[in-house]
C-alpha cells in the first residue's frame, strides 16, 4: 500500500523532482563558484590596490567588515548569513586571520579597479560637490522669495524617489510630462538619484544604510531649498526610504505615495527570511533567478557587474547596434549605472535590513495621520501581494489600490496618465 502512494506520488511528480535536483545542482555550482571568486579578487585586489578588499564570506555571525558602533546595528544580517554549503564546511577558515586586519579606509572613496571609469559614472567625483543629483521641475507661475504667489497661495513640494536599479530618469520621463498644467504651475518636482544610483555618489566607505540615504537627501533637498512641507511618492525599494524620511519629518511631510512597497513581515529567520522571501533560490522564472544570483552571492555579483556595469558604455553600443535606434530606453541605460559595492550593500541593508524597522516607522506615521496611499499591480512578481497586507496591518488608515493585470513596471508605466491623475488626487485631498 505504501510503495504504490510512494510509487504514485513519484510518478505524478517527476517535472517537480527533477528541477529540485537541477536547482540544488546550480546552486551548489554557484556556492564553489563564489568561494573560488572570494580568493580570486583577494589577489587581485590586493595586486591593483595594495590590499584585499574586505568581504562577508566569513561564517554565520563573524562579521569580518569593521564598522563604527553606529553603523554595526544598521547592517543586515543578510549580509554575513547567506547560507554557503562550502563557508559552512570551513573553507575559507584559512584566510581568516589573514584578512581579520582589513579595514575600510575611510580615504578610499573612488571607483574600485572593477568599476567604470568613465566620466558619467564619476562626474560626482569631478564637480567637487557630495551631493545627489537632482531633478527640479520649477512651478510655472511666478513664486516670490517667501514661496507664495501673488493670491498667497504657497508652491507644492513633491520629491520622487525611485526603485532598484533605476534613477531619476523614471519619474521625470514616466511622470512629469503627464501632469496636467494646474498642478505644473503650483508645484516644485524633485526626482532625485539616490546614493549609489544613476550619477549621484557612490563612495566605497559606505555602507548605503538608510540612514546614509536620508542623510544625503536632507543634505541634497530638504536643507538646501528649506522644504518645510513636502509630499513624498516613492517606486519599490524607494518605499522604504520613503517611510524612514517621512517618519522623521512627520510634522512636514503631507502624504506618501507608495508604488509596489517591498515591506515584508518579519518571520523567524529575519532580515534572512525577508532575503528568502523576496529572492528565493529559484531557477524560473529568469527574473527571479537573476535577482537570486545578484543577492545570494557577493563575488559572483561582482564578477556581473564586473562584466556589465564597468563596460556599460560598450553594451549600450551593441544594444544600439542591434535594434537600430539612436537613443535607448532611459531604464536600460539606468540598469548598470551603480558600482557592486553600492548596488549589493543598498539591497541588503535597505531592502532586507529595513523590513525590522518599518513597523517603528508606521507607528509614527499612523499617530501623525499623515495620509499614506499604496498602489500595487496584481501581476507583480518582484513583489508579493502580501506586502500591502503588511502595510495595512501596520498603518490601518492607508489606502490601498490594487491594479488589475499590472506588474511591478507597468503598473507606472502602462497607465502613464491614469497614475498622474492619481498623485493630483492624493496631493489634493491630502490639503483638505
């Protein structure tokens, strides 16, 4: 009786068993793979910059990266405990002690001799100014100095900030032009690249926490042109940052617009378990397999972006080349435009580290009332469905608006105008 369930449950199943065994087989690959890349850019960054850049393939809990007493509780635990079957079995134990003494010098700002040199990805190096570039779209009708019109009537605030891989160009070329004419005259867009991205700074002694993401809009935005009340609309993993600036501005900010907020509830594993959640070692779909190759593995990431971000002037030729057009689609050209340093440390320690805080955050914003409106695409796959429930849970008074057959991009960009008309609507029922 046994053997024939056994038996029947094998043959009713063999499609799922074989792509477990080709998953554990790939990945296994790719854990030998990212332990022989481990010792690979030791030399070479020993070779081409005088010592090994420091890394977290130390074993679960031995965090070898040296860090201030400030910034150690804001660093993700997914850091220095993804699972590697060969750091579990004590591999790389011999190159402990000699790597213990590696420190991030604080000097060592620049571009690593694995990332692009070119004057786009350092011209926040050239211009002498440690700020995020920003893009302003002034209010057409005349504000005087005190940043009222002649009825009065004070300019709106709003400052955009983006996703994952991606820059200012999103908001200003999806959102901008569909604003209707009323709201371009009384309001002032800021769509800004957030540390690391697109041309804003992306040093190598940080660690792209969210409190260096906010640190660097205050410094790029809000003390500069003195925001006293400001709205806030965020994409993805901007969300996050989002909540964190506008918990501690609660008395400024006048609503939040959150588009496909990756807010997972923490499970027992952590900000690990949000890694699993949001990146599971899958190998279909080849978006969620990507996304897991970039996440889980630290040199193999860096071998990638090695192989794109540094040469990303040549693909854009060859992509060029291939479909014939003169200009390519502003989010191709935003994909490579981050370092691996910048790129990996944001996703772990803003996206998966920032899920512990977002309760905190909520809670602030809920005693503040400040309206919170969320939209999410039924068809998103980066991000489950169940984030909003996790928002719901937290700030019960946000509003939440499901998109029929959306996904993650289109859910802005197929509906350009919709979408503009709904941030006019929020900015105005936010006044009443």
């Amino acid at each position: 009786m046994l053997l024939a369930i056994f038996s029947g449950k094998w043959a009713l199943n063999p499609g799922r068993i074989l792509i477990s065994a080709l998953s554990f087989i790939v990945f296994l690959i790719l854990d030998l793979l990212d332990f022989i890349l481990c010792i690979f850019y030791r030399f070479m960054d020993g070779f081409w910059e005088g010592q090994a850049s420091p890394c977290y393939c130390e074993k679960n809990g031995e965090q070898r990266i040296s860090v201030g007493e400030n910034e150690e509780g804001e660093l993700s635990e997914t850091l220095y405990r993804r699972e590697n079957v060969f750091r579990e079995m004590g591999f790389l134990g011999f190159s402990g002690k000699w790597e213990n003494s590696r420190k991030i010098e604080a000097g060592k700002i620049g571009a690593r001799w694995s990332d692009c040199g070119c004057q786009s990805c350092l011209s926040w190096m050239s211009n002498g100014e440690d700020k995020l570039h920003v893009c302003i779209s002034e209010p057409t009708r005349d504000f005087t100095d005190t940043d009222k019109d002649s009825s009065g009537k004070p300019a709106e605030n709003v400052i955009f900030l983006h996703g994952f891989l991606c820059s200012s160009s999103f908001w200003r070329e999806a959102v901008f032009p569909n604003l209707s004419e009323p709201v371009k005259q009384n309001h002032r867009l800021f769509a800004v690249d957030l540390l690391g991205f697109g041309r804003s700074p992306k040093p190598r002694n940080c660690f792209y926490t969210i409190k260096d993401h906010l640190e660097m809009i205050e410094k790029s935005v809000i003390c500069p042109f003195q925001l006293n009340s400001f709205h806030l609309v965020a994409h993805s993993m901007g969300c996050i940052i989002a909540i964190a600036l506008a918990a501690k501005y609660s008395k400024s900010v006048k609503s939040i617009t959150l588009v496909a907020p990756p807010f997972f509830p923490l499970k027992d594993r952590g900000d690990v378990g949000v890694l699993e959640k949001l990146v599971e070692k899958r190998l279909w779909p080849p978006l969620k397999f990507g996304s897991a190759v970039m996440s889980w593995y630290e040199h193999v990431g860096r071998s990638v972006c090695f192989l794109v971000c540094r040469n990303h002037r040549t693909w854009e030729r060859i992509v060029k080349l291939l479909t014939r057009r003169r200009d390519l689609h502003y989010m191709t050209i935003d994909l490579p435009r981050h370092t691996h340093h910048s790129g990996w440390h944001t996703m772990h320690n803003v996206i998966c580290g920032g899920a512990k805080l977002m309760g905190g955050y909520l809670k602030v914003l809920t005693e503040a009332r400040v309206k919170i409106s969320v939209v999410h695409g039924d068809k998103d796959q980066v991000v489950p469905m169940e984030c909003c429930n996790t928002i719901k849970a937290m700030a019960p008074h946000a509003e939440v608006d499901i998109i029929r057959d959306a996904n993650h991009s289109t859910v802005i960009l197929g509906r350009k105008k919709e979408f503009a008309r709904y941030l006019e609507y929020t900015w105005l029922s936010s006044q009443s």
